[in-house]
C-alpha cells in the first residue's frame, strides 16, 4: 500500500544561549507504509534562545491565516544554530520554523498542548491547525502501532479534544489512514463497524464547536485507486457532516496528481470540498522506489507554503500537515519514526523553490 507513515513525536529541550539544544521527537505520517507522529507532550518554555511559547513568529506580510508555533523543534533548530554561528543554515531552516504546521494531538492528555497553542493562536488571530490521531487498533498494528486502547477511551479522548479546543477558530484533520484502510482490507473484519462508528461520532463532538472544521483523512492518490468505495466509506464516517476530506497527508504525491484525485472524490462526494499536505511535495514522489518511496526519500523538498488561497474552488488549503523535517522512521539513516532530524530538515527547505 502507497503511503505514508507515522511518527512519534519526541520533545525538544533548550540548553541556553551558546549551547547546542537537544531536540527530541515529534510526529510524521503517509499514505501506506509510513510512520506518523505520535504527538508531543507539552514542551517546558526553556530558556536562552528558545522563541515565547505565546508569541507567533509568522513573518510580516505572510498571508496565511494559520498560527505559527514559536517552540517547533524547527525554530529552536533555528535558535541553536544562530547560538552556534551556523547562520546561513539557521536562515535556510527558517523557511520550515517561519511556516504554519498542525500540531499532532497528543494521545494522554490532550489538554495542556491544546490549551497552549489555542490560547496563542486566538491571542495572534489566527486558525489554528490539529491532527487528530489516536483511532484504536491505528496503523493496523504496523510501523504507527498505537491509539487508544479502546472505543470508550476514544471517545473520551476526542471529546477533551474537543472540549479544549472550545470557541477557537481551528482546522482539524480526522485520523490519517483510518478510512483508507478500511477500503484496503487492512483493518479486521470485526474492528470495521466500530472504527465507522468512533470516526461519525468524532465528526459530530468535534462540529458541535462552531469555529471548528473536520476533515476526514482520504489518503492519497497513489492509494485507494476505487473512488467509489473510498467515498462510500467516508461517508460512513461522517463526511456528509464533516468540512471535507483530506489527501496527501505525509505522502509526495504532486499538487497536480493532489488537485486531481481530489476532483474526482469531489465529483463521488456531492462537491465536497478538500486540503492537501503540501509539507513535503515540493519535488514529488520519489521514482521507481516501490513501497519505500515514502520513507524519508532522498532530493525532495518543500511545497506549496500554507495558504487557503488556492486558486482552486476545491481546495479549502493547502496545509503543512506532516511537519517537514520529522523522520518516517529507521530508513535511509534516518531516527525512529517522529524523531527531529535536522540535516533531513535542512535539505528539504534547500531544495524548495522559496529564495
């Protein structure tokens, strides 16, 4: 199955100014086979160079509406190489810690992180941007094995989520890769109609908040290749009450091959409108490399920086869903899957097409 993968997201500590900050994990995913993160606790505010963890670092005269968050692991990369004089480096990595990314709910306790970047974003006036990741039985036990332990927790779950996120204007995508691997025959028969069930129920707590839109995750289009059944299942998730749905998350695939899938799920869904992850699409899937193209792929780069000006009727945003420079897992030299990998950071926002 193409895909992507999930992360695990590690926590980034700051040592002070000339000291090199140590910076751990956070989350990533795909569209099959990829690792996606596990998100983060709450991050302590450090000291020395780390950015306020209220203020938002979105540069003047960037037209997203979305909340930057000052305590990425990428801004604090930036911090610890400006501490170490890498200069040059720190204002390449800038084109990632500048940018708008979602946050990857954390699976415990949602409610300190929520809190946090929902404060700072309605102090900014900006939307805020949440991955909801944490479905039982998630990644059919593979490389993104978690989630909650069952149907119960889960719905305790989403409604803290839910509950925290209260009248703050945000963008929620709903559980990567679950509806595609429900279509894909990869989650078991007798887990289907409850997975159904927790998805519909998670679009209806989470709509009950009027400043929230639900996108149901769709994968991507080098995945699920029956639209038909692949709508059909979204809307057994709830897509007729959803915003959307979403695509490409954590995966290559090109805005083009994006835009078009899109359409044509549009065209099944009754004009149901769509976000792509544009994170890290910038130069497109990686060729002729089969199952592992999604797995922290050489030469690719940034795409499209987030915007809800898209030019297209269609498409709601572009979104940095995935956060670039988060590994897809022990492969091509690369950490455990959501581990902070600065060199893989760096090449993406080197190769992007922003000067």
């Amino acid at each position: 199955m193409p895909g992507r993968r999930r992360r695990t997201r590690p926590r980034a500590t700051a040592l002070g100014l000339g000291l090199a900050l140590l910076l751990a994990t956070v989350p990533g995913c795909g569209g099959h086979p990829q690792a996606r993160p596990e998100p983060a606790p709450p991050r302590g505010s450090g000291s020395g160079a780390t950015p306020s963890a209220t203020a938002s670092t979105t540069p003047a005269g960037d037209a997203s509406p979305f909340w930057v968050d000052p305590r990425s692991d990428a801004a604090r990369q930036v911090a610890a190489w400006e501490a170490a004089g890498r200069t040059g480096d720190a204002q390449v990595l800038r084109r990632i810690a500048d940018r708008p990314m979602a946050l990857w709910v954390p699976g415990d306790d949602p409610g300190p992180e929520i809190r946090r970047t929902a404060q700072a974003a309605h102090a900014a006036g900006r939307t805020l941007l949440l991955t909801a990741y944490n479905i039982p039985y998630r990644d059919c036990g593979q490389h993104s094995a978690g989630g909650a332990v069952d149907a119960g927790a889960y719905r305790g779950w989403i409604g803290a989520v839910a509950d925290n996120i209260g009248r703050q204007k945000t963008m929620v995508v709903l559980e990567p890769d679950a509806v595609p691997h429900l279509v894909d025959g990869c989650t078991q028969a007798e887990r289907r109609q409850e997975r159904f069930q927790l998805l519909s129920e998670a679009v209806d707590r989470l709509k009950r908040n009027r400043e929230t839109k639900v996108y149901i995750d769709a994968g991507n289009p080098a995945w699920v290749k029956d639209t038909g059944k692949l709508v059909d299942a979204l809307y057994q998730a709830g897509l007729d009450r959803a915003d959307g749905f979403s695509l490409n998350v954590s995966n290559f695939q090109s805005d083009a091959d994006t835009r078009a899938y899109g359409a044509e799920l549009s065209r099944a869904a009754k004009g149901k409108h769509f976000v792509i992850d544009t994170s890290r699409n910038g130069a497109g899937p990686l060729p002729g490399h089969g199952q592992e193209a999604w797995c922290n792929p050489p030469g690719r780069a940034l795409g499209t920086p987030p915007t809800d000006a898209t030019g297209d009727p269609l498409v709601d945003a572009y979104l940095w869903i995935k956060r670039p420079g988060e590994s897809d897992g022990p492969c091509r030299g690369g950490p455990q899957a959501g581990r902070w990998w600065p060199d893989y950071a760096l090449g993406l926002a080197r190769r992007s097409k922003e000067e």
